[in-house]
C-alpha cells in the first residue's frame, strides 16, 4: 500500500464504480484538505475522519465542469443570479461555471466590469465560478487587461448578440482582435453565426417553428465558422467555436485540425436532445440561436461527438422572464431565444447517450475533463490526486420527469418540463464538502477561479 493510503484523510469515498481518467474503475478517494489526496482500490484500508460508501447503484463522477453559462447578473437577476444560478447547477452535479460575459449590466469587457462581476459573485457563489470576458467593437484595447486579470478567454458575436451593450466584431474587427490574443495566447470564442447571411434569409416571424429554422440557416453557421477558421490559419491564434448546431461544419473543422489548425469546438443538450420535428407551434421555450435542427442534423452531431470532432457539451444556459418568452403569442420572431438547463445537462445527455451505445465515462470525458482542459480550469474535470476534490454522485439507473416548478434556477421555463429522463443526481461535493444531499452545508461555499 502507498505512503498516502496509510495516511488520515478528511473523508474517504469507496465506490464499486468509479469514472476515472482512464474510464470506469472502482475505487477508494481520499480528501485532504479539500484536494484528492489519494485513489486507491476499492478495498484498501484508508484512514479517515468520515467515510462515504456509495451505494451498489451510485457512480462516483468528478463535478461536471459548465463552461457556458449566462448568470446575467447583475443588471438581470429578475433573468438569473448568482444564487440560483449555482444552486441548479450544484443540483445538476456541477460543481464549476464559467460565466459569459453579457446579457449582465455592465458587460464583462473591460476589468472595471469584471472587478464589478466578481464582487456580486463574491457572496453568493454556492459553486466554484470563473469568467470569460468579451471581445465587442471599440474594446481592442482592454483585452490585454483583463487576460492579465485572469478571464479565461474572450466571447465575441459575429452579428448582433441581442443585447446592444455587446456589439459584435466585424471581419476586420475579428482579424485585429485574433492577431491581439495570439500575442499572449489567449483564447477567441465565437458564436459563429454570419450577419449577412441572416440579413439575407426569410424573417423569423409566427407560431411554426419551421419559419424560425428558416431563419436561421445551416449556411450562416456554416460560412462563419469558415471565416473563423481561415483566420486561425493566418494568425495562429486559438479559436473555439460555441454551440455547434450545423452538422455540416464538422468536415471542414475535422479539415482544419488535421492542417494544425488550433480550433476547438462544443455542443448543447438541447441539440443531442431535440429535434425540429418535434418542437410544437408556439413552444417558445425551444427557441435559440443557433437553432435545434432536424432530427437527422442530430444524429450527425452525435457521430461528431463519437468521432472526437465535437470536442465537449456544456449547458448555454441562457436564461430569461417567461415574459420575455412571449408565450402569450407565441410567436418565434419576437420571443427572447435561450434555453435554460443548467441542471437538467447530465441527465439529459446521459438519457441520449445510452441509447446510442455510448458509456458513461464518454459522458464525463465531454462535460467535465474536456471543458475543463479546453478553457484552462485547473485541477477540475477528473478524480485525479492534486485535483479539488469535487464530485457527483450519481444513480445512472435512476429516472424522473423534468418538473420546472422543482428546478432551481430563477424562473420556471425550459422545454424539458414533462420530458422523462434517465440519471438522477444524489449528491454534489465541493473541495470535500456536502454541498447537494442529506448532510448538505448551509450557504454558499463557492470561490472564484483565475486562469
């Protein structure tokens, strides 16, 4: 037996199964203040103050790493918060966000509005949160600035983000902004949509959904993330293409990254989970930007996932007010677009994943070691010794159906309501603390993370 198995531990978790870095295993953890001091086999003998055993139907996951996710506060909390923003998440397994830079009053783009940001998040935290700052027309030179400060990484629009306080990049605009970051190797992240081809296709208007995928074609996607991609092969910068909805981009991002290009790229639940055939007139609570797609468009992006072009899934939670939803009307053109999951994203991916054959260490290796690795989140992302000690016990067998009035983020809208999901979170730890369960603390217990 090792040194550190003979030694005394906060708390020792024993699982029959166990997602480790290299796949499903079982095991003993040990935790010492806060980190993961020790993985040793199931039955060694380790010394503890409190020792978890897992029961024969839990899975012992690391905390699920959310690299997307809209908190909008401040300037939106009747839209979302802090607080309840990291309890659904906590709730979900999450224990790490990284938080997008708009849709909050001020936006993340310069170190005023993120010193700003951090001191809201400061005492409301109930998870650990980092952020990304934003990349917006006329603020070239701030982004040095907040690299130093240490958000992890820059969002930038291509067309308008919906709120005008964010302005979007246009393509010379993107080139200086790229040639910036490369200088200290930071990260671009695009929503990769193109103006012009939206201008150009029919207006989004009605009930149908199918007006509103018309909208917003594959082409636009498409034709943007060619434009991003050319420029990383110019510049040598590091880019990472947010929400992929268009199936048709994965050849050419395959392309690129076979050439050296540095390009990375994520998916949504809600893309692995829905399909345009499926979403009812008027259920506006299914719009986003880019759209959910056909249902053959899906299964492409499942092949994406298994064919390793798709490198992780995060939420995009982007929520609002169910005014803002505009389910009065129902109409598709004018209703907010954003889809709220945040603690619906491990199940709900789990539920799909099954059914198409793949494991449950896949699933982890997609939403908690890959996000974590993509954006730079340090010791997150897998049950390894140095690491924080965070984890999600999680009963894979286990099933429930999505009640939004038992959802923890801010207001009850989400196209999951009613829908039967496999995967039921028992218990979220935090650095070695009960934060979802029986013996959950009280209060938040999330810090801010740096890159």
């Amino acid at each position: 037996m090792s040194e550190a198995a003979t030694a005394t531990f906060d708390v020792v978790f024993r699982a029959r199964r166990l997602i480790g870095p290299n796949g499903e295993t079982s095991g003993s953890v040990g935790v010492r203040d806060g980190r993961i001091a020790a993985v040793e086999p199931f039955d060694a003998q380790l010394d503890a103050a409190r020792t978890i055993e897992l029961a024969a139907d839990e899975v012992l996951l690391p905390g699920l790493v959310d690299t997307h996710v809209h908190v909008n506060d401040p300037g939106r909390t009747e839209w979302e918060g802090f607080d309840t923003a990291t309890r659904a998440a906590a709730a979900g397994g999450v224990t790490t966000i990284l938080d997008m830079p708009l849709n909050s009053l001020p936006p993340t783009i310069d170190t005023g509005a993120l010193e700003i940001k951090r001191k809201t998040a400061r005492e409301k935290a109930h998870i650990d949160v980092g952020f990304w700052g934003g990349a917006v027309h006329g603020n070239l030179g701030e982004l040095r600035g907040l690299h130093e400060a240490g958000v992890f990484g820059f969002k930038c629009f291509l067309l308008h983000s919906g709120v005008d306080e964010f302005p979007p990049l246009n393509p010379a605009e993107l080139d200086e902004a790229l040639r910036e970051l490369a200088r200290y190797d930071a990260m671009m992240i695009v929503h990769a949509e193109d103006s012009d081809a939206i201008e150009h296709a029919p207006t989004a208007h009605g009930e149908t959904y199918g007006d509103f995928l018309n909208s917003r074609p594959r082409g636009a996607e498409n034709v943007a993330i060619a434009q991003v991609i050319e420029l990383a092969r110019r510049i040598g910068g590091r880019v990472h293409i947010l929400h992929l909805s268009s199936s048709d981009a994965l050849p050419m991002i395959a392309s690129a990254r076979a050439d050296g290009v540095k390009v990375t790229v994520e998916t949504c639940p809600h893309y692995l989970s829905f399909s345009a055939e499926e979403v009812p007139d008027g259920a506006t609570q299914f719009k986003c930007c880019p759209p959910i797609r056909e249902a053959r468009n899906r299964e492409l992006l499942w092949q994406g996932l298994a064919d390793g072009i798709i490198d992780c899934v995060v939420s995009d939670h982007s929520p609002c007010t169910p005014e803002l939803k505009r389910f009065d009307i129902g109409d598709f053109g004018v209703a907010w677009g954003g889809v709220s999951s945040l603690q619906l994203g491990l199940p709900a991916v789990w539920t799909q994943a099954r059914v198409r054959g793949h494991s449950l260490a896949e699933v982890v290796q997609w939403m908690s070691r890959k996000p974590a690795e993509l954006a730079g989140v340090h010791r997150k992302g897998s049950i390894a010794v140095g690491n924080d000690a965070d984890f999600c016990v999680f009963a894979p067998d286990a099933a429930f159906v999505v009640d939004v009035d038992q959802l923890h983020h801010r207001n009850p809208v989400s196209p999951y309501h009613g829908r039967p999901l496999a995967g039921v979170v028992r218990e979220t730890w935090l650095r070695g603390t009960q934060i979802v369960g029986p013996d959950a603390a009280t209060g938040p217990q999330g810090n801010l993370l740096t890159r």
